[in-house]
C-alpha cells in the first residue's frame, strides 16, 4: 500500500485514540495496510461482517475515510465472546467520529436498507456455518454458503467490492509444529475449519461476483520483502496461510 503522509498520520491519530502503543498498534496496522491494500472506500459506505470490537471498521472510517461503515456483529455471544459488543461500544466511544454504526444482529437476519459500496469479512467468513470437512463433502454447509455468497451479491451495488481476509485450511507450519518445530509464522488453531480460497472464489463466481482476485499477506516478520514475494500465495502456504480474495459485484 502507497502512503502518504495524510495517511500515516490519520493512523497515527488512531493509535492515539485508541491509546495503543507503537508495539500494540504494529500488528493491527501491518495487516490493515495489507488487506486493505487496494480497496476504494473513501466517501462510500462498507459492511464490515464480523467486526469484532470494531478495530477495522474504525480504520475504514479513520484511517481510509469511508463515509460509513456498518460494524455487524452477532447479537448472541457466548463464553469468551459474551463481551464483544460492551467492548465495541467501549472502543467507539472513545474513538469513533461518528461514521461507524454498530448492529448488533447475526448474518443470517441481516436486511440492509440500501446497499453498499464494499463489504469485508476479516476471519468471519468460516463461522458463518461452521464445519471440519471440505465444503464439496457436506451438502448442507454448502448450501448455506451459496445462500451467504447469494446475500452478499444482494447487498452490494453494482461495481461494488467484496474483500475476504481468511486462512488457508492448508499451512507448512500445520505439519511442521507435528514434529516439533516451531511456530514462527502461526498460532494453534483449528485449519480444519478453514476452507481453501479457491473455494470461496467458486462460490463468488457461481453468485455473479468477476474480476475475482486471490493474493496472500505479507508475514509483519517478513514486511522488508518486496509485495509481489511478500504476497505470493506460496509464501502464504509457507508462512502464515493468510489470504486476501477480492471479487467486484457484476
């Protein structure tokens, strides 16, 4: 991502809000300016599915000067997720200038007013029917992801962008840390429950969705290497199985 020198210093006015400190806000903004990279929000409204407690939906806002965004999240958490929504609230009260809009609702009940200009999905789009099996083998979840990426295509206007930011289900370090080595890249998850991009590419397609586009992200570790090695999608597999598909809506 190009930046000037407006940009830096709206994230740094971020960091500031937010009351990060410069180690805090390193992570949170090396991502951001590789997923995002690319992306045309400003003046526009986006749909950020699966905020969180709104990190990026107030660097959509703050930092890429989107004239909306709507921070969706599910209206019913449970165990270490019952906090969420107290804590977005939290973190835009002391942050937000106005332009980010929590819903506290599931995708699923979901029924926009208008459509928007992009919608995100940052490490959400996987929890939208959860399953360990590669989608061809279960039916049902299939399904429900033809009806997601179908709701998705709805809400967008034409010309419109979606970005998915996700990890691979398959990762060196997956098998790697099996023999005991290090994770240097990766923490401990289930990647079964992840699906390759390559599937939720065919479901974009199969909804309208062209201009289709998978990249992966740049390791914060590895940030020195240039983009176009950075974000190979072998250095992906390699590194930290993360990966950015965008698609435009037809």
């Amino acid at each position: 991502m190009a930046l000037d020198r407006a940009h830096r210093q709206r994230e740094e006015a971020l960091r500031i809000a937010l009351g990060r400190t410069p180690e805090q806000w390193s992570p949170v903004r090396h991502r951001a300016r590789e997923v995002f990279d690319g992306l045309a929000v400003a003046g526009r409204r986006v749909l950020d599915v699966g905020a969180g407690i709104g990190t990026y939906s107030l660097y959509l806002t703050r930092v890429l000067d989107a004239a909306e965004a709507v921070a969706l999240e599910p209206s019913a958490g449970t165990g270490g997720h019952a906090d969420i929504m107290p804590r977005m609230r939290a973190r835009l009260d002391a942050a937000d200038d106005g332009r980010v809009r929590p819903v506290q609702q599931t995708f699923q009940a979901y029924a926009p007013a208008a459509p928007f200009d992009a919608v995100v999905l940052l490490n959400s789009i996987n929890h939208l029917h959860e399953t360990r099996a590669p989608l061809d083998r279960h039916p049902a979840a299939l399904d429900a992801y033809r009806h997601a990426f179908a709701r998705l295509h709805d809400w967008l206007a034409p010309g419109g962008a979606l970005l998915i930011n996700e990890l691979h289900r398959v990762c060196l370090e997956r098998y790697t840390s099996q023999l005991g080595l290090p994770r240097l890249f990766t923490r401990e998850i289930d990647y079964d429950l992840h699906q390759t991009p390559e599937t939720w590419a065919r479901l974009a397609r199969e909804a309208g969705f062209g201009d289709i586009r998978i990249r992966g992200v740049t390791p914060r570790r590895l940030a020195f290497l240039p983009a176009a090695v950075g974000r190979h999608r072998w250095m992906s597999l390699a590194t930290n199985a993360m990966f950015v598909m965008q698609a435009t809506r037809r």
